[in-house]
C-alpha cells in the first residue's frame, strides 16, 4: 500500500504494530481538491494490491436472487421447481437406460479423486450444470440397484410410487414430531401404523412408529424393554433415575445369527455387549429353542436378570425364520420381554407364507423394515409395540414443541428421534398404487426363485451350494479349476472384489460355517432365470481370468 501511493505521488507512513496502520499526514492548509486526490489515490492503492471489491447488491436484488433457491407458494411460484425437476428426470432417465453394467468399473481410487477435486461452492454454477455434473460423475458412478447384477444386499429397486412420492416428501418437507409441522402426515403416518399392526394381529391396543430402520427399531425396542424391565424389578425409572444398582445383571438371550444391532443397542443402552448372550442355532440358522430354555433358567442361577428374549424373522445371511411361537411361549413363562427382529421376513405377512410369522402377534415390540421386502426406497421402517402405552418410557414434554395439554397429536411423543421424515407417504402411495396382494406374490416369486437359483448353483461344478434358502439369499462359493492350488476362501473374497471393481456384479461376501461365501441377495421381482444363468456365467469366466493373472505374476 504504501508503495503503491508513492508511485502515484501520496507520501503515506507506516506506524502501530508491525506496521498495521497506515497514516496520512496532511499540511496545516489542505483543499477540498487535495483531499479528494488522497482519498483517489489510496483506493487506487488498496484496489492495485487487493483488486477490486466486489459489487454490493441491493437489498431487493439480493432478495431476487435468494428466491431463485426456493419453492414458493402462489401462481408461478414453482415454474423453476417443476423445469428442474423435470432435469433431474431426464437425466436420470439417461442414467438407466444407458447403463450396462451394476458399476461403472471406475478405479475407486480414481472416483475418490474427482469427488475430492469437486468445489464446494467457491464458485456457484447454474443448477442445470450441478443437475448435469452430478449425473455424470456421481449418478454415472452410483451402485444401480435395478441392474439385474446388483445383487449383494438387502438392498432393494425402489418402487416407482415410492419414488414419485418421495417428490412430495421433500418438497412438502414435512417434520414429523409435532402436529404443527406436519398436519395431514402426522394422521397418514398413524393411519400406515395401525394398518401394519393389524396385519401383525398385535391387538386393539397396539401402536407404532416409523423409523430409519432396523438399527433404530431394534434399540428402541430393546429400550423399553430395559425400562419396563426395571420399573417391574424395583419401581425405578431409567428416564428420571438413570441405571439401577443391578444393570450388570441384566441380560438378552438371542441367538449368534441374530443382527449385530442387539449388540450395538447393548451397548448404547448402558449394560454392555457382555450383556448379550447368544445361543446356537439349527443347520438351516434358525434358533436352537432348547438352548434359549437352558440358557435362561442357567442365567437365572447364577443370580443374574434375563429380561429379554429376541426372535428373528430372517436373519440376514441365512434369511433364517426362528421358532417364533415356542420363543413366546418361553417368554411367556419365564415373564421375558419378547422382541422381534421381522426387518428382512416382516413382508411375509402378506404372502403365503405368512404362516411362517407364527408367533410374531404375540411378540411386545417388533421392528419392520419397508426397505427390504416391501421395496421402499431407504430409509423406511417402522417399531411396534402390542401395548402402545409402554411408548411413555419415551416420553417428554417440551414447551416450544408437545405441551402436555396440546389437544392435536404428537408423534415426538412416540420417538427418541425429534425430527423425521414423512417416510409413511411413501408406503401408503405404494399400497394404494400396487396393493398388498401384488406386493405379497412378489414375495411369494423371491422365495420361490431363490430355490431355482440354488438348484442351478448346485448342479454347476464350479460351484458349490452351502445352504438351503430359507427366504431370498443364496450362499455359495467357487469352487473351480481356477482356485486349485490356492487358498479357496481367499480367492471367493478377491472374485467378489474383482467383480465388484470391474463393474461385472455387486455380489455379497459373508462366511458360512467358517467358508467365505458368496451371496445372492434375490429382491428384484422382475428377474428371469436367463439373468442367474448369464451372472454365473460371468462370474466363472471372471474367475477364470483371475486363474491367468494368478499364474502369471
């Protein structure tokens, strides 16, 4: 700054610390021209050194380019949401219909560059060109789940009325924990409730709650199991009082194929994964009932509290149904709380095989996930309980939000989430739209589908079968010239991953009775066995390439 005023001809001084102060030291008589050349001549300086200063909007054009951003109400108000929307819609309309493979085939390494590279901002583009870039690099580069090779996952093709209905959910974005927010949501989501607990046979006084998911479900079921437990043991409650003496004690008795998030929830419910005790299971995955009889009345002598017992209705690998009614039964008389893990079989409900569920209507909370089988988009899922008073566990006033004397409904009263979604939108358009009966054959064809995929794997050399279905997965592994002479286990796991890399197939990888396997989790309805017959094929020819480059190097 100060050499740049030099240059044009204004003496100015440094002083204060560092040098942080500029100062002008003008003579005793100065004229209005002299001033006015000093003040041009340092904003000349600042703009030589710092460059110009960007130009200062007004308040209305600040105004008019904030409301571009926006939906609003009245005549026009959406003509930009509906001309973007209808963007998004063409391009990924491309997407699909131009994709060949589950998978780009893009390194990861190389992915993970150009979506570090991406700008946050700094200099904000058109929402055509974001709609456009986003296509390309991440919508091009996404794991498509409707490709006939994406099959690894509990991961479902979401439903066209699911998905037209997640436009009104996030358009309307409606919140979920009080009436106020979310008006006409908060009676449909009660309404989706109700007609899933009467599809459970949970009884009159049932009630529910959607959630994220399984994760969720499973640890607010365990929750107000705690609780519940607790208040009948000492009268203590975990909500105002916090753990009682004996927490240590306290134990669930579920099966080792049960999913992790018992574990999990153990864990975040303050009793610890050690609280957790896990039984054996059939051949076919299912649990081992005498076991759980054994376990409880051998937990009870030694001075320890089981007080919760967990049934699985399709365990993730095996998609293994547990003995549901024995485990109530066992509930019943030992005074255990029984939950039940329904997130991946729950939609057996509506299809035949609904007499397989045996025993959930007796179950005191179960958790249901509408992203697996009921073809929902993620995330969708729902916990209920056959008494839906024991949701006061979970209950607390807040001023600003559900008063204790509002007259209208609060759904926050049920949930230990505040804000929600309006994922119950999303179920009712489907039932409306396709109908339990159609969604229930759907279910019926996996099932069925997932034997003729097995038959197949069992009668090709290279392959070997590994179990039975129970629901849709199958799990097997290769067993092919490709892999004499190397570590069997080893080589499923590179297939997998070469498979998955190269954009070939997003299989599933877990381990059956200490074998990586490989898995086909079945969940797209619209699939012929001339898609199994070519994925197989490819996954041979995979391996068998594989062989060549193992050799070689």
């Amino acid at each position: 700054m100060q050499r740049a005023c030099l240059e044009r001809g204004l003496i100015i001084e440094k002083g204060g610390r560092e040098g942080s102060v500029l100062r002008f030291l003008p003579p005793i008589i100065i004229s209005f021209e002299e001033i006015d050349f000093a003040l041009r001549v340092m904003r000349e300086a600042v703009i030589s050194t710092a460059g110009p200063m960007e130009p200062q909007l007004t308040k209305e054009n600040m105004l008019a380019e904030w409301k571009q951003h926006f939906i609003h109400t009245g005549p026009g108000g959406a003509d930009s949401f509906e001309a973007s929307m209808n963007k998004v819609t063409h391009t990924l309309k491309q997407i699909f219909e131009q994709a060949d493979a589950p998978y780009s085939g893009m390194d990861p390494k190389v992915l993970a560059s150009l979506i570090s590279q991406q700008q946050m901002g700094e200099t904000p583009l058109p929402l055509d060109t974001v709609i456009e870039q986003t296509g390309d690099l991440i919508g091009r580069n996404s794991i498509l789940v409707q490709h006939p090779h994406c099959i690894a996952h509990l991961h479902t093709p979401p439903m066209l009325p699911a998905v037209v209905a997640e436009a009104f959910i996030t358009a309307l974005n409606q919140s979920m924990d009080s009436w106020d927010q979310a008006s006409a949501a908060t009676y449909v989501e009660q309404k989706v409730v109700d007609w899933l607990a009467e599809q459970y046979e949970l009884g009159g006084g049932s009630d529910g709650i959607f959630t994220s998911g399984a994760t969720q479900s499973n640890l607010m079921g365990l929750l107000i199991a705690r609780d519940n437990a607790v208040k009948k043991i000492s009268g203590e409650s975990v909500q105002k009082q916090g753990l009682p003496s004996y927490a240590d004690k306290l134990r669930i008795v579920c099966s080792g194929k049960t999913h992790f998030t018992v574990q999990k929830s153990a864990s975040l419910l303050g009793l610890g994964e050690s609280s957790v005790v896990c039984v054996g299971t059939k051949e076919n995955g299912a649990i081992e009932v005498t076991e759980v009889q054994e376990t409880v009345a051998a937990l009870k002598a030694e001075g320890l509290i089981p007080f919760a017992v967990v049934g699985t209705a399709g365990t993730t690998d095996h998609g293994a149904i547990d003995d549901l009614a024995a485990l109530a039964d066992i509930a019943e008389i030992e005074d255990l709380w029984f939950h039940v893990d329904a997130a991946y079989g729950g939609a057996l409900v509506l299809s035949r095989h609904k007499s397989r569920l045996k025993g959930i209507e007796r179950a005191d909370s179960l958790s249901v996930d509408f992203h697996k089988l009921f073809f929902q988009p993620i995330s969708c899922g729902a916990v209920l309980l056959k008494d839906g008073l024991n949701f006061n566990y979970l209950l607390h006033h807040a001023d600003y939000l559900n008063r204790e004397d509002d007259v209208l409904p609060n759904l926050v009263d049920k949930s230990i989430a505040t804000t929600r979604r309006f994922d119950a939108l999303k179920v009712l358009m489907t039932m409306q739209n396709v109908g339990p009966q159609a969604l229930g054959n759907m279910v019926d064809h996996l099932i069925n589908q997932a034997q003729q995929v097995a038959d197949i794997v069992g009668h090709r050399p290279e392959f070997e079968l590994l179990a039975d279905p129970a629901l849709s997965t199958v799990l097997f592994r290769y067993v092919g010239m490709a892999c004499e002479g190397i570590n069997t286990c080893q080589f499923n796991r590179q297939l997998r991953l070469e498979a998955l890399v190269k954009g070939d197939a997003v299989l599933g990888e877990t381990t059956v009775n200490g074998k990586a396997a490989l898995k086909f989790t079945i969940l797209n309805p619209c699939l012929e066995m001339a898609h199994f017959e070519q994925l197989l094929d490819n996954i041979s020819q995979l391996a068998d390439s594989m062989s060549g480059q193992i050799s070689a190097s």
